[in-house]
C-alpha cells in the first residue's frame, strides 16, 4: 500500500475524481454531433448577411471604399464565428 498520510491520500483520490469527472464531459461534448439542422439555418443566415450587408453599406456610407471596406470586415467577421 502507499505509506502517507491519510489526509493526503484522501486529497490525490479527490483529485483523480475531479479528472475523471473532467475528461468524462470532455468526451460528452466530442461525441455529441452538433445538429445538421442548426448548421444548416446558420450558414442560410450568414448567406442573407453577406447579401445584404454591402447593400446596406453602399446606400449608409458615402464612400465607396470606405463602405467596401467595413462591409468586408463585418461580414468576415461573422464568417469567422
């Protein structure tokens, strides 16, 4: 047997538990396949965003780069998350 103290040993096992714990989320979370469907109205929306943004820009800023610019950013931005 290990030869310490017994509040010390009952701390390791604590420990060890909480890891497991941990890891059996962990691996909760990598097996669960996220939803086709979500993925799906997500990638939908972001298509409106991308259409509709540089619109939205062209007709709010008056210039054109300038509006070019932050339609881009916004909408790689969203792309992004």
């Amino acid at each position: 047997g290990l030869k310490t103290h017994p509040p010390i040993l009952s701390r390791s096992y604590q420990v060890l538990s909480d890891a497991m714990n941990a890891f059996n989320q962990c691996r909760g979370v990598a097996d669960i396949p996220f939803p086709f469907p979500y993925s799906n109205a997500i990638v939908l929306v972001l298509v409106i965003y991308t259409v509709t943004v540089p619109i939205l820009m062209w007709v709010w800023i008056t210039s054109l780069y300038f509006g070019a610019f932050l339609a881009f950013i916004a909408t790689f931005t969203y792309w992004t998350l």
